[in-house]
C-alpha cells in the first residue's frame, strides 16, 4: 500500500515535471528571454543604478518612463516591482493599458479603487499605467488628481512613447527617465546569448542584418529570431529578410544605381520584380529606398533631392495613389534630377 502510494506521488511529480518543462519550451522568447534582474539589462545603465537606488531605499517618486517601443521600459517596470514587494508582487502591482482603456473612467473605478487602499508588504502599491500617453486629457487631467491624493498608500509609474503628448501638471509630478534605442554591441549580445541557449547557428551578416532592421527594438530582434529559428537552425542573412518582408538593401541599392546612370526601363523591372517576388508595398519601398539612398556615392546635395523626391512620394502613396505608377515616377525623377 505504502509503496503503491509513493509510486502514485511520484507518478504526480513527473506529470507535473513533463508539463512545466512543455510549457518552457512553448514559451514566447520575449518572456522567456525578458530580463529579471537589473543586472540583467542592457543599454540604460544611469537609469538601472537609480532605479535600483529606489529598491535599497525602500522609497521612491512617481516615475515617468518616456522612450521607443522594445527599449526596456514595461521590464524595468515589472524588475521595480518585483524588488519591493517579492513574492507577493503581484497583490500590490497593477498594471494597465492605457491605449485599451483611455476615458476618464478607467482613472475614476480602476485606478482609485486599487490605490485608495493600503499595500499587503511593503510601504505603497505600485500602479504602471503603459502606453500613458494614449489617455485622453481629461483622464490626465484626473490622474493628476489622483496621484495627489494618494500619495501615502501609491505610487505611479507611467510609461509612454512621446513625453510632449503627456501634460506638464503630470511631468512636474514625476521624476522622468528618458530610454534610447539599444546600440548594435548590446543587441548582438542579447542574439548570441539566445543563440547559444536556443542551439541554434546564425553567421555576423544575419546579425548585422537583424540589427540594422530592428532599428534597436529588441522586442522585435527577439521575435524575428524565434520565427527564423523555427525555420532553420542554421540563420543567415536571407532567412531575417523573408521572415521580415523586407526589401534587401543590395536590391534597392541596385535600382537606384540603375536609374541614376540612366537606366530608366532596367531600374523599373528591377523595381516590378523585387515588389512581386518579396510582395512589398509601395510603403515598404519607399522606406528602403530612402534609409539607402545615403550609402549611394554621390554628392550630399544630391542625396538631400532625393530625400525630398521620396518625401512628395511617400505622401502621395498615404493619400491613396497607385504605388507602382508613383514609384515609376520617383524612378524618372531621380534620373531627372541626376541629369
């Protein structure tokens, strides 16, 4: 009996085993790979040694975390929590999409009721208001209130893209950290790092490539390298730029030779193929052309033309023409204004 009882738990134990070890395995890399500690996050170490400060003192201002989409701010966010009140974090943590629930209400039910009242551990609750900067001005202007009145038992920590779209009366009441992109050095770290955990092979072109076409967004970086490592273990330059639906910068590099030496009907078929072949749009195109158009070998005020050409281009695509028939257009103007 007793035996036949060990043999059950230990039954148990390994069915619970398989599945948490399926459930790491079915994780999505970017909360699988997302830092939990503050040493673990790159690119912003001013604002990780003050945040950190924050912890140790056990006290800390409404905190505005203003910057680009994947440079850290919902991680450092969710790292702040999790230091003050550990393992009961999640009692004395709120966090809200700002940009799902933007009206006045939210800020009145949700946000007054969960700080009105005193935290389980530790001195204050902590609500993270991301995408803050989607409220409208009314429920800005009551949030204001709010983190007035409940000072003693909350604090807040906003997270937005563009500072200027939050009011002043709000700023003056946070201390700001300002996040930046991440630099290559950092991404390529984070990529091997995942490599060499993943068992997966991805040669320097691919990661340059990676990098230049995450412009720093290291969310991006981490899905595009899941999506890439379900394809093959082996990741090279082409498998990033089919996984992203991107036009290569050597074919866009060679349409805009093409034109500028005159090869007016050779650039436009290079142009149809790329667009058929990757199913770009006209969008697509314009955005590669113009990030190439500074690595051509011509003057610098020849470039700033045709910066201006993409510019009339890109416009007339947003209110609606036919994307081949303007990019045909911009093609004939780049040799025009080569001549």
């Amino acid at each position: 009996m007793l035996r036949h009882k060990i043999y059950k738990n230990f039954s148990s134990f390994l069915k619970m085993a398989k599945v948490k070890g399926q459930k790491e395995e079915s994780m999505i890399w970017t909360e699988k790979y997302r830092p939990r500690e503050f040493s673990e996050v790159l690119g912003h170490p001013e604002i990780v040694k003050r945040a950190k400060a924050f912890v140790q003192n056990q006290n800390m201002p409404h905190l505005l975390f203003s910057g680009p989409a994947g440079s850290g701010k919902t991680t450092l966010a969710l790292i702040v929590a999790k230091k003050f009140f550990g393992p009961s974090w999640n009692e004395n943590f709120l966090e809200l999409n700002a940009s799902d629930e933007r009206g006045i209400d939210v800020v009145r039910r949700k946000v007054k009721s969960f700080a009105r009242t005193k935290a389980f551990s530790g001195p204050f609750k902590i609500i993270f208001l991301d995408e803050s900067d989607a409220l409208t001005k009314e429920a800005q202007q009551a949030l204001r209130r709010t983190m007035e009145i409940f000072t003693g038992t909350c604090r807040f920590i906003l997270s937005c893209n563009i500072s200027s779209k939050i009011i002043d009366p709000i700023q003056s009441r946070c201390s700001v950290f300002r996040f930046k992109l991440l630099d290559k050095k950092d991404t390529a770290k984070i990529i091997e790092r995942i490599a060499k955990q993943e068992k997966f092979k991805i040669n320097n072109k691919a990661i340059e490539s990676l990098c230049d076409v995450s412009h720093g967004d290291l969310r991006r970086v981490i899905n595009i390298l899941q999506a890439s490592a379900s394809i093959t273990k082996n990741i090279d330059e082409n498998t990033i730029y089919e996984i992203i639906a991107e036009a290569k910068p050597a074919d866009i590099k060679s349409i805009l030779e093409l034109a500028l030496r005159g090869s007016f009907l050779d650039a436009r078929n290079k142009l149809l193929d790329v667009m058929l072949k990757q199913g770009l749009s006209g969008l697509d195109i314009i955005k590669a052309v113009q990030r190439e158009i500074w690595n051509l070998n011509i003057k610098e005020e020849e470039k700033l033309k045709l910066v201006e050409k993409c510019g009339e281009t890109e416009f007339r695509l947003v209110e609606g023409s036919d994307d081949f028939i303007q990019l045909e257009s911009l093609l004939a103007s780049f040799i025009l204004a080569k001549k």
